[in-house]
C-alpha cells in the first residue's frame, strides 16, 4: 500500500475524476455495443475497478475531516493516475470554451490541482485508459504535465529507484531537478546573517542532469526571504534569527530535509507575531501555542485563498513530522531540492502578504 495524506478538496477531486471516468467507460462501452464489436469484457473489468476505486475515495471523504490518509494500492495507483490526467485534460478542454470569468478561474484552479497530483501519482509504467483521446491537439498546461511527469521518471531512473514517491507535492519549477551538486556555490555572495536583518537567498537552480546537458542561463538573485527588524516581539525576533542563520547552514551543506524544517519554524514564528495584534480580526482565541499554524495562516490569506494555498499549506507543515521518527515510519517524506525550492517560494509568498519583506 501506498500512503497519502491530502487535504479533503483533493479527495473530492479524485472521487470526481474516478467517476467521471466511469462514465466515459460506459459511454465506450455502449458505443461498441452499438457497433455490434464484443470486446465489452475488458471495459466491464475496468468499470469495476473503477467503481471499487471511487467508493473507496467516498469512504474517505466521509471518514476524516481535513486530513484524509489515503491507502492506495500498487495495483491501483497506475488506474488512479489514468483518472487524473483524463480529468484534467477534460478541464483543460472546458477552458477553452468558457467565457465566464470567474468559471475559468476556478477551472484554471481545478486542473492544477488536477495537474499536480497527475505528477505526484504517475509512476512507471503509466496505464493508459482503453478510452478515446478527448482532444486532437495538445494544450501548453497539458505538454507541461506530460514534461513533468517524464522529468520525474527520468530523476528516478537517474538515482536507481522506481518505488513511489512519497513526500511533498511535487509541483516544481521544471528548471530545478535535483539536489545542487557537490561543492556548487548554495547561497549568493555575501548573504547577511540573521543580525543583519536579512535571510538567506535561495540558491538559483542547478542545470538538469543530462548527458547533453548545456550551461544554465544565469538567474537573478532571490530577494531576502524576512526582514527580521519586522518581527515585533522581542522573543520570537531572536528565535526567528537563530532559525534564519540555522536555514542559511542548510541551504550551503544541501541538507533540504533540515532546511525544511528551519523554514516552517521561520513562516510559524512570522505567523506568530502577525497573529498575536490580529486576534479579532482573524477570530483566534487561547494563547499562541494551542492555535494550529496551518489554520492562521488560511485565516490571513483569507478569500484570496487558492487551492494551491491549501495544499501548498498542507504540505508544508507536514515538514513538521520529519522531527519524529515515529512518524517518519508511517508516512515517509523525503525533501528534494525541489520539493524545497517550491517550499521555499510558498513561504515567500506568506510573509509578503504579511509584510514581512519589502
């Protein structure tokens, strides 16, 4: 079995593309009825299969809250995939024919999602669905999932493995693919410590690891993640800047599993503090330390929340679980220099929004 932990939106949207395509499984096979073509018994099997994979899926939503643990199995996870790429090749159709502004926003929210978890599921080798192709031409969204998913494999390959990845949800820049290489500069020249006033910048991407592989093209220096003279309270400001020189030795010895855990520490402290004066306004109570982290934060993003938020969210602090071995034998997470670098742009996100940079 292989072991998820989602937010419940994402489960909702798996239970939809499952379903969707058992539906388009009963229109094929009503379509080779018609055509006199016996060939309905590999389609029956599939529709079982699928209606066996949804009503699991329905289970879960019903059975959890938030979080929902998803126990998939090998055999089924190839068929899960198929679902998700269908679905959202399906919504990536239905873009381009609606005008309604606020619709497409949502599906344009929907088939990343979809997108994403298309990459997270896919493994080799990929099932493709006996069922008919939806479009003759292929989307920019749709080429980059199929580039995504073939980067994804040939990293695989690249490091031996062809077990499923279990970790953070890996909707990474397609110019980053893999830890930096030994002895490759991790932070920009003279980057200031924590007294300063100014975290580390993120290292620029190594080049893809390729026999043909030519010179990155040079890229422009991150912007400090936090200006610490913008924490106010005292305690957290000093916590804050041990974190930050802490995430900066991290970043230069390539240890993303320890620099995951010094960034969720950095975003909850900023969280913290932008929280402590808002109480009101963000409907908190108690003291600081019984508040869930990931809700404060849902709760300052507020209707501009996305459903990348949330799962960017999600995934995130689940960092939090690499302290605990325990943890770690149930639900395994591995941090990549990808996985982090896309950590690393959420959380720059957050504390803009919260003022925390210039």
């Amino acid at each position: 079995m292989v072991l998820f932990r989602v937010d419940k939106v994402v489960v909702v949207a798996l239970v939809d593309a499952t379903k969707t395509t058992m539906e388009h499984v009963g229109a094929q096979r009503m379509e080779l009825a018609d055509r006199g073509v016996d060939d309905t018994r590999r389609l029956m099997g599939l529709y079982g299969d699928l209606r066996r994979l949804k009503d699991y899926l329905q289970r879960c939503v019903g059975a959890f809250r938030d979080r929902v643990d998803l126990d998939i199995s090998a055999e089924d996870l190839p068929l899960l995939a198929g679902c998700v790429r269908r679905c959202a090749e399906l919504t990536d159709q239905r873009m381009t024919s609606c005008v309604d502004l606020r619709e497409r926003a949502l599906l344009q929210a929907r088939r990343e999602l979809l997108i994403d978890w298309a990459v997270e599921f896919s493994n080799e080798p990929m099932r493709e669905l006996p069922l008919p192709k939806l479009t003759a031409a292929t989307s920019p969204a749709m080429r980059g999932m199929r580039t995504r998913i073939s980067q994804k494999f040939a990293q695989r390959r690249a490091a031996g493995s062809h077990e499923p990845y279990i970790g953070p949800l890996q909707s990474m820049p397609s110019d980053l693919s893999g830890p930096l290489p030994d002895g490759e500069e991790s932070t920009t020249a003279g980057a200031s410590d924590a007294a300063t006033g100014t975290a580390p910048a993120l290292p620029a991407p190594a080049p893809a690891a390729t026999a043909t592989a030519e010179p990155a093209e040079p890229v422009a220096e991150t912007a400090p993640l936090l200006e610490v003279a913008r924490v106010h309270d005292p305690q957290l400001r000093a916590i804050m800047a041990v974190d930050l020189r802490s995430l900066e030795r991290a970043i230069a010895a390539s240890d993303f599993r320890l620099a995951a855990i010094h960034l969720t520490s950095v975003l909850e402290g900023a969280l913290t503090d932008h929280a402590i004066s808002r109480t009101r306004d963000l409907g908190l109570s108690n003291t600081p330390d019984a508040w869930n982290p990931q809700d404060v934060l849902l709760r300052v993003f507020g209707e501009a929340c996305e459903v990348k938020d949330r799962a960017a969210a999600h995934q995130l602090f689940q960092c939090c679980n690499l302290i605990h071995p325990a943890q770690q034998l149930k639900t395994p997470i591995v941090v990549t220099a990808l996985a982090f670098r896309k950590h690393y742009e959420f959380v720059g996100l957050a504390l803009r929004r919260m003022g925390f940079t210039g």
